[in-house]
C-alpha cells in the first residue's frame, strides 16, 4: 500500500514539477516518507495529532502537504515539506551522484533521504538537538546511507570542509558567508526572505558577484541566529490577523477574473523589490494572507488584494494606497514580469560579527532554465 501511495504521489508531483528528473522521481518512489513521520504529526487547524496507527495516516502522508511535527507553544518549528516544494528545490539543487551536499535544516531527515538515494553524500544540521536526533534514528531506520545529521548552528556550515552544493529548508533573511565559501561560490538553493514571505533562490558567484535567482514563492518556518539578522534593506515583519485596523475601498477591481496564485504571487515579489513597505498580512477568511503595505507604526497602510482592489486604513490611508495603485500601474506597464524574470545581486549585512548576504540590487528580464511548476503552498519545513 505504501509502494502504491508513494507512486500516486509521484505521478502527483511530475504534473506539478516540471523540472523533474528521472532520478528525482525515482527517489521519491523509493523512499518511504512514513518512516520519517513515526511520531505522527499535528493535524490543521489544531484538531490533535495523527498517528501511524489512525486509519488515514499513511493517506495523509502522502498527500502533496506540509505536515507539523513539532510546535512550541503553539507555534510550529518542525515540518515535513511539501513534497511539491522538495521536489522544486532539489530540481533548483541540480544535484548528481558523488557530490557532497551541505543541508540546514534536517526536519524529519526525509529531504536529506531523498538526496542520498539520488546519489549524494549529506550532512545535515539542525540547530534543534531532539530535531536532529530523531532525523537520525528515522534514517537508520529507513535504511538510508550517506546522511550525517549534526546538532548545531547552520550558520556555520562545515569549517574545514567543502561541499559541492547547500539546500536550504528554512525561512533566512540571507546567505551565510561561511556557505558560499565552502561551496566555493554556491549553488545554494535557499527561501530568502522578501516582502514578508520567503520565496525560494538560487544563489551563486558569477563574475566575483553574488547573484540570486528566485524560482517559486514559498513560505518556511523561520531559522534563527545569524540567519534571520536585521538588515538595512528588510521588508517589514508580516502583519498578524487583527494587527491592521479596518479598510476601506480606495482603489476598484481592475481584473476580470482576478490574479491567479501564482501571477498574485508574481506581483508580490515586484512589489517587494519597488517598496520597502512591502509585506504579508493576515486577513481574516483568507488561508494565504494578502500583499500590504505597512505603513511605519505598523498602524494602516494598503491592502492590494487579486483582483486589483486597493483597501487602505489609518492615519497615512491615503498615501499607501496611492503608492499601491502605482504598483499596480508599474507592474503593467513592466509587461507583468513573473517572479523567475528577477535577478539580484547581494550586499553583507546583518551582524558585524556575523554577517549575511542579502539580496539588494533587483532587475527584472532575467529568466531561470527551470520553468514554473504550479507554485507549492506556503508551508513549513
């Protein structure tokens, strides 16, 4: 029955993830991502736990979502991806066999499973000790070789040693030195924090600069340390539901039909490269929250919703929602550029002792080899 979800699962994903590869299909046919979930996970909307007893355990598993595995007072710190993300990344990893891939973030060790049977050598560390220990017990018993899990800072990488690439399975602000280095310039496929949400890129040195590549929005569970440093070009933190006072219409709907997910998405990341403002905010009703801009008080701002609208509240209304409506106007007039056509270049910032490269400088026209799946959820890793 496993064997059969797991290749329901993948027939799933190769409609969803069109940069994927034989060998990264057979990786998700082979392993058994149950095994990695042995302590059940947390159901939605805080409806108790399932476990590998309940008679629609091995269904959920296998179904294309995130799943919870471990909250701190309420608030989720450990998942199990979306495969549809992992697969996305791993396709973004371009890994191949033989090479020695560095993993921040262990989470249940399922990621770190799938990547070995493709071949690679993985060492993976988590900043959580029972995190990293049960990725390691679920290993051994998966039976999968080639993984070294490690309790630690992520921050640090591996002093001393090299690897071919680095994925990244939580939320950052930006790129430890430290990964660049060790990778000898990268690639390093990270969820790089932008305008509140966390899309993934893909960074490298090309020419003695640093680059960054975006290739699908996503929204990760938060690292911490270094990783998540302010910075002078940071978005503002994402309004929480109830934050934002009421809003009123101060701009009409301009698409008939509204914006899909993923050109909303796309918007999104544009705003986020034009206004400092920029950031997520939860809005009552709505599962995936909404583009804002936030004004300086976190007291109002604008509210751009799919289909155009602009709602605006506070003592500043008027000017976020002029600055919303030129959004909307320059997104236009730009020919409506996808989130993949951006290319930016990284700056250091963060802590003087501990410093991250941050993705600065943005032009638009760029576009990655790998094209768009259906953009994943955002979730949790």
């Amino acid at each position: 029955m496993s064997a059969d979800a797991r290749a329901r699962l993948v027939a799933e994903l190769r409609e969803q993830v069109p940069g994927m590869s034989p060998a990264l299909e057979k990786a998700f046919a082979a392993v058994p991502r149950e095994v990695f979930l042995a302590g059940g996970f947390h159901r939605r909307e805080g409806r108790g736990r399932v476990a590998p007893g309940d008679k629609d355990f091995l269904g959920l598993v296998y179904t294309d979502d995130a799943l919870v595995t471990k909250k701190r007072g309420g608030v989720p710190v450990s998942s199990s991806s979306q495969p549809s993300l992992m697969a996305t990344m791993i396709a973004a990893l371009d890994v191949e066999p033989g090479m020695r891939v560095l993993e921040i973030g262990a989470g249940t060790g399922y990621n770190a499973a799938l990547l070995a049977a493709m071949g690679a050598e993985v060492v993976s560390i988590d900043v959580q000790a029972d995190v990293a220990h049960r990725a390691a017990v679920a290993l051994e018993q998966a039976g999968v070789r080639g993984v070294t899990v490690r309790a630690g800072d992520g921050y640090e990488g591996v002093r001393g040693e090299h690897v071919d690439r680095v994925i990244v399975t939580v939320g950052v602000a930006g790129v430890s030195p430290h990964w660049l280095a060790q990778s000898r310039g990268g690639p390093i496929v990270a969820p790089v924090r932008h305008a509140g949400t966390n899309p993934v890129m893909v960074v490298r040195t090309e020419a003695g600069e640093h680059v960054a590549e975006p290739v699908c929005s996503a929204g990760f569970m938060t690292a911490s340390g270094p990783l998540t440093a302010h910075h002078p070009w940071a978005h503002p933190d994402p309004a929480a539901r109830g934050e934002l006072p009421p809003l009123d219409p101060a701009g009409p709907p301009r698409w008939d039909p509204p914006l899909g997910l993923v050109a909303y998405r796309d918007l999104w990341f544009a705003a986020g490269v034009w206004h400092r403002r920029a950031t997520f905010a939860a809005v009552p009703g709505v599962p995936f929250g909404r583009l804002a801009l936030l004004d300086e008080h976190r007291s109002g701002g604008a509210v751009i919703e799919p289909d155009g609208r602009v709602l605006a509240g506070g003592e500043d209304a008027a000017r976020y929602a002029g600055d919303a409506v030129a959004l909307l106007n320059r997104w236009e007039a730009a020919g409506r550029p996808e989130l993949t056509a951006w290319q930016g270049t990284l700056s250091l910032g963060g802590e003087p002792a501990a410093p991250i490269f941050v993705p600065v400088d943005w032009s638009a026209g760029h576009q990655t080899p790998l094209r768009r799946s259906r953009q994943p959820r955002p979730s949790g890793s």
